[in-house]
C-alpha cells in the first residue's frame, strides 16, 4: 500500500519535505496559494488541492509548513478528516500549544515539530527535526519522522517544547550570523581578505555551520533568498519575547535581534539572511 502524506505549504522548507518523500515513494497531496510551487512538484508525482478538506483521508498525517501564527490559524480549519497534525513552523510556544489544544477538542492529534537545516537538508532528509508530543503519539508516527530527518530528538512529550527548543536553536543561529557578519565587515575595513578572513574562522574556534554557510554565499554575492532576512527577525524576535517571560535578560540575544530588525526594515527583507553582511558594511561606510 502507498504511503501517503499531505503538506501545506511547500515553500522552501516544505518544498524540500515534499521532494524527500517523492523520493521514498510517497504519496504526496499538496496545498499551497502558490502555483508556482505546487506545479514544480506536481510534475514529479505531487497532487494539488485547492486547500486541506480535499486532502484523502489515507494521509493519516498532515504537515503544516507555513510561515507564521496568523498562517497556522488560517489553514488549521480547512483540515477536516480524522488524522495527525504535524506543526512545524517557528512559532511562539503559547501558540502552539493553543493550536494543539483546538486540534485535540476537534478529535485529532497534533505533533509539535519544528525543524532546521535548509531547504537542501530537508530534501535530502538530513535536517532536524524537534519533536514533542506523546510516546504514543511519537511512536505511531516514528517512520514518516525518521523519513523525513535522520536527526530527528524527540525533546518531551509536551507539545510547546518543539517550539521552545526551536526559538533556543534559532537565536543561537541569529547571534552567530549577526557575529560573524559583523566580524567579516570589521575585517574588511582593516584590509583583511574576506575568504581568508572566513577561511580562518571556520577552520578555528569561531567556527559555526551557519556562519561558514550564509556568510559564504555572501561572499558570492549570493543572496536569493533561501531563509528570508524576516525570517530570523522573526525568530529572533519570538526568542527574546520567550526568554523575557522566562525572566532572561538575553543580552546578547536583544543586539542580535534588533540587528535583523534593522536589517529587515533598511531594504533587505526580501533578501536571504546571508545579506546581513552587506547590511553591516553599509553601516561602516
């Protein structure tokens, strides 16, 4: 019998999920508004419908891959059939958890999953996957997870903290960026080679995946957009706000933060988070 699974919204990361399950012979039904998207994976096998109640009840899991809350909310009500639902934005905890609630009083189960690694990563299957929800939950489910990541932790079996450990993950993600971009622009102003400069650092003790893999394609000048600069505003943003309820001064979180901010709102929105470099070198100019 053919495995089948319904996604919504196949954006990059989403897209990438869709071409991995392709890949192991899934069944995949897809909805997305656009149409772009969904006929660049209808021609390798994907099915399009117009939104989730159309979706076969055979896809015992659907997976919500979209960008925001006021997303998440907007898709949950189109899914009608019986089956599991697979959260995996970065959203707030609360909302999560508030989702996950409404989808539980309608009869169906909800698994908090946000993940990270790219989009190449999701389409490989190598990306991670931060999972909380049930053991039982997690075990029915356990081969579409280990299908889609092989680095799948399953963090607790309290939905909201995928969410958490996921915000935890991203501004860690955003401080490095923002430090390496801004390291690689202060090299820069001194006469230093920028790709020796990179080099160095990821051969070093500055070294981090993020750092060696945007500031790269900025080095390129390779900014089309992979993760869009307010995506890690975004991010960023939802980190400090959890860690100020948490009562954690995030200190060197809130600089980093407001460097996305800034750079988000200075022309560079639409550009991969990698633009974060030519945001800094504006600033010394």
């Amino acid at each position: 019998m053919t495995k089948a699974v319904g996604i919504i919204g196949v954006g990059n990361m989403g897209g990438g999920m869709a071409r991995c399950l392709l890949g192991k012979g899934y069944a995949v039904h897809m909805v997305d508004i656009d149409a772009g998207k969904t006929e660049a994976l209808a021609k390798h096998g994907a099915t399009v419908h117009a939104d989730a109640s159309s979706i076969p009840s055979e896809c015992s899991v659907i997976i919500v891959c979209v960008v925001d809350s006021a997303q998440v909310a907007t898709v949950l009500p189109t899914i009608t059939k019986p089956c599991t639902v697979m959260l995996c934005p970065t959203i707030a905890p609360e909302d999560t958890e508030n989702f996950a609630a409404s989808l539980i009083q309608r009869g169906l189960q909800a698994i908090d999953a946000p993940m990270s690694g790219g989009p190449k990563r999701a389409a490989e299957g190598t990306m991670s996957l931060m999972v909380a929800c049930p053991d039982s939950v997690f075990t029915q489910h356990q081969a579409l997870l280990n299908d889609l990541s092989n680095q799948v932790f399953h963090v607790s079996q309290g939905v909201g903290d995928g969410a958490r450990m996921k915000l935890c993950n991203n501004l860690l993600a955003g401080i490095n960026l923002a430090g390496a971009a801004e390291v690689l622009a202060l090299a820069e102003r001194m006469g230093l080679d920028a790709h020796k400069t990179l080099a160095v650092m990821q051969s070093s003790s500055a070294q981090s995946w993020i750092s060696g893999d945007r500031i790269r394609r900025a080095l390129e000048n390779d900014y089309a957009p992979r993760a869009h600069m307010t995506l890690l505003a975004k991010d960023t943003k939802l980190a400090v706000e959890m860690a100020a309820k948490a009562g954690v001064a995030c200190s060197v979180g809130q600089p980093a933060a407001k460097a996305f901010a800034d750079a988000a709102s200075s022309g560079y929105a639409d550009l991969d988070d990698a633009a974060l470099l030519p945001f800094f070198r504006s600033k010394n100019q």
